[in-house]
C-alpha cells in the first residue's frame, strides 16, 4: 500500500485532471473510491500509532513524577546528614578533618540577603514580571476590538477514538 502522502498526491492530481477536463469525472470515480478508501484505512492506522505515541509519553511522564519523587527524598537525606555532621563538627569544635581520601572543613558561606519581612522591602528591589493575559486577549478580540500584534484564528484538528 503506498504511504499517505503519495494517496494525498495521487487524489489531488488525479482532481486536478478532471478539472482541467482530461478525464471524465465518471471515469475517475472508481479510482477516486479506492484512493479514498485507502487514504480511510491509513488515517486510522495513524490513530493507532498515535495512540501508541500518546501512551509511550504518559509512561515517560509517570517515570520523570517518580524520578523526581525519588530527587526530592534524595536531596532530602543528603541535607540531613550534612546537617548531623556539621552540628556533630560544630558541637565538639571541629573545624577540619585531614582525612587522605574526604578531608572535611567548616567554611564560611558568601552573605546574603536575609528576607525578615517582605512586606517591608522597598517596591524597587523587585522584579517585575510581565506576562502576555492570552484570555484577555481573546476576549477582547472576540469582541471587535483591534489588537496590533494579534488577530482572532481557529484551526482544526484530527481526532481518533
């Protein structure tokens, strides 16, 4: 069976004959059914592996929820016992251990600024974020209002299942 997109350019030229007159639309229509039954047939093949495809990506979605689960607990211990060590370190005075293999030190950390209340930060030590309101937009276009930058579009889709 030929691939899709020969069907697609089979059909076309073949309905580009009949309107420029060369074949008689009665004489293409046999043709035309069985391209377009096999153009039927390969849609819903498409569906079939997209389906497949739509799977295969929830699966890898659930993997990264997981890995990422796993992250976070990781991440978690790992601070843990950093902390022990260092209030271990901290409580006996231990300021370095010269191991050969995992020499260990207390180090001093850059400064930083240290939030107490944010209500009471000056508005020009922050960042302002402008982000594009699309249901605005839509709404506004939907409307008759003209938007330089935008227009109102609707596209189609194909939909299997």
């Amino acid at each position: 069976m030929a691939s899709i997109y020969k069907l697609t350019g089979d059909y076309a030229q073949l309905q580009q004959l009949v309107e420029n007159g060369e074949i008689d639309e009665t004489q293409a229509a046999d043709t035309f059914d069985a391209i377009k039954a096999d153009l039927e047939s390969k849609a819903v093949n498409s569906g079939y592996v997209v389906k497949n495809l739509e799977a295969d990506v929830e699966a890898r979605a659930e993997a990264i929820k997981q890995l990422s689960e796993r992250n976070k607990k990781t991440k978690k211990a790992i601070l843990a016992i950093k902390q022990r060590a260092m209030y271990a370190m901290e409580t006996a005075d231990i300021k370095k251990v010269n191991d050969p293999i995992m020499p260990v030190r207390i180090k001093n950390n850059p400064e930083k600024a240290d939030i107490i209340d944010e209500k009471n930060i000056p508005a020009f030590y922050f960042r302002q974020k402008y982000e594009l309101d699309k249901t605005k937009l839509k709404a506004d276009l939907k409307a008759g209002k003209p938007v330089t930058g935008a227009k109102l579009t609707r596209e189609t889709r194909i939909e299997w299942g």
